[in-house]
C-alpha cells in the first residue's frame, strides 16, 4: 500500500472522532472567550497544549492573572494518563523515525491513540496511518476552538444564558465516559465532598488538588478490597 | 488580537507538561508493570480532577447548581456529551427562574 493511500485509511478512520469534536471546540472557544482568553491565545493553547479534556478545565479554573501554578498541575494531573498510553503505543511505532516519534506523540489524544492501537492489531502502525489521522484531526480542533473564541467574544457573558454551567454538565458526561464502576462511584464521592468543602474553608484554586488527591485515596482504598478478586488488568486504559 | 505574557507562561507551561507525558512511554516502554491497584489509582485520576474542578459550581453555588448537576448526571447515563451538556443548561436556567 503507498503512503497516500495508507493515509486516506488514516483520514477515513479519525473523520468521525473529527466531526463529534466540531461543537466541543466551538464550546472550548466560546468558554474561553468568557474567561477573557483572546482567540489567539485559545489557538496557540490549542496548538501546543492539544488536550481537550486538560483545556477545559484550565479555562474553567482561569483568572485574571492566570493561576499559572494551578494550571499547569490540573494539566499534569489529567494528562497523566498519557504516560500509560504512550508506554503502550511506543512499542508499535517501530517504522518511525526519531523525529516522526518526537512529532507524532506530541499530537496524541484519546481519540488518535485508540484508532492506533486498533490499527496496530491487525497490521503495522506506520507514519502515514498516524498522521494521516493526526494532521487533519489537529488542524480541526484548532480551527473550531479559535472559531468559537471569535464568536464567543462577540455574544459577551455567557452567564446569561446558563453557559456558565455547561462547563459543569460537560465534565458530568466525560466523568461518566471514565466510568468504571464501583471504584469510580467512590472516587467521584470523595473527590467532590473534599473538592467543595476546600472550596469553601480554604479557597481557590486548591480545592482542584484536594479534590484529586482524595479522589486517587479513594480509588486506591476502593480497588483494595478486589485485588485478590480480580486478574491484573492489561496496559493502558483511556 | 492580544497576548498576555502571563497567559502566554501558563500555556507553555501546561504544554511542557502534557509533551512530558506523551514522551514518558519512549523510556517506559515495556517496563511499566503496575499492580491492580496503582493500575485503579491511574485510572480514576481523569475522573478524580474534573470532579474536583467542578464541585464547588455543583455543590457550593446553590441549590439550582445543585440540582441541575443532579440532572445532568442522569442524562450522562443515557446521552452523548453534548446532550448532557444542552440538558444541563437547560436545567440550569429552568432551576435558576424557579429557586
């Protein structure tokens, strides 16, 4: 197969990860430019950060000035599960270059990563596969997120029209998407009871790594109880 | 079209760390074996910090938050993202003329 057709394959697999994440950055933008994030600023986070779950909860967590510190650990701290993706996905890149590797991972998202490791079951992973889906889906993201910036700023507060909240239900849906049963269910409680009650008695922005780290605590305690019940699960998970 | 220094760090410096997880697996690669439980542990962090992040506009606002987010965790039973997201809003909104 020749690299153009290898990454039309690449193209025909992430288009619909592509088309569902259109009013995702549309609403990234928007909430962006809500916060007082310039379109210019909300593309080059697009382009050098390139995580939309790690995106919203900056622009949920900015001020102005910006919480540098707070940003960068809650970015740290939900991209950490990259460090699982890549450890499994590296292996496979065998037909890659040294700079095609520093490239191509630099862009991997959930989305990316999971068309790859599929394709990797059934044949080899090669440059043109990856950045067939990579280019296009990056190019998308960065266009609808600066797009929803401009016309965000045009309609001024989104509290008006309850879109300060949408931040909210979003991330009830992505934390439903992570759901993994029982462990989750703790992980959420203990999370959330410490993350609001530090809100509360302390104060912006550390309810966001009081909130995590009981969050990890319960979840460590919770898988406790089944470790001898269950087989070891295998690689990473998104 | 304008750039605050500030934002500028913030941005760079959320990028140093999300480049420094996707590169992790070219030193990891094939020596990362976790036991069950930190294996748990890793997988509840993503649910971990986007509870943490929104639990003071979910329980601390008021009670139209409240019961809004209530709504919204309903719907992510059943609806895809941005359903969940137009449910909330539009509970949100319903509650906050109500309450």
């Amino acid at each position: 197969m020749s690299a153009l057709d290898d990454a039309r394959l690449g193209f025909s697999d992430i288009w619909p990860a592509m088309v569902a994440a259109i009013p995702v950055g549309l609403l990234l933008g928007a909430l962006a430019a809500g916060k007082g994030l310039s379109p210019l600023e909300v593309f080059l986070m697009g382009a050098f950060v390139f995580a939309g779950g790690a995106q919203f909860a900056a622009v949920e967590l900015w001020t102005s000035p910006a919480p540098v510190w707070a940003l960068v650990f809650s970015t740290l701290l939900i991209n950490a599960r990259h460090i699982l993706m890549s450890a499994s996905v590296v292996p496979k890149l065998n037909g890659f270059s040294t700079f095609q590797k520093l490239l191509g991972l630099y862009y991997m998202a959930d989305e990316n990563w999971a068309l790859a490791e599929k394709r990797a079951r059934s044949r080899a992973l090669s440059p043109a596969y990856w950045f067939g889906m990579a280019v296009p889906f990056v190019c998308c993201w960065l266009t609808t997120t600066t797009l929803g910036a401009i016309i965000g700023a045009a309609f001024g507060d989104p509290k008006r029209l309850g879109a300060d909240f949408a931040f909210t239900a979003l991330f009830i849906a992505l934390t439903a998407s992570f759901w993994k049963g029982r462990v989750t269910f703790w992980t959420v409680a203990a999370a959330g009871i410490a993350s609001a009650l530090t809100y509360k008695l302390v104060g912006a922005p550390w309810h966001v790594a009081a909130g995590a780290i009981c969050g990890l605590l319960a979840a460590w305690l919770a898988a406790g109880d089944q470790d001898e019940a269950q087989p070891a699960t295998e690689g990473a998970q998104s | 079209m304008t750039l605050d220094p500030l934002n500028l760090i913030a941005i760079l410096g959320m990028a140093v760390v999300t480049y420094f997880t996707r590169l992790a697996g070219l030193a990891l690669a094939g020596r990362l074996d976790l036991s069950p439980r930190a294996q748990a542990a890793f997988d509840a962090i993503p649910p971990a910090v986007l509870i943490a992040v929104i639990a003071p506009s979910a329980l601390a606002t008021g009670w139209a938050e409240t019961g809004a987010a209530v709504i919204a965790a309903l719907a992510a039973t059943r609806l895809p993202l941005l359903g969940v997201v137009g449910v909330g809003v539009v509970a949100v909104v319903a509650l906050r003329a109500v309450i």
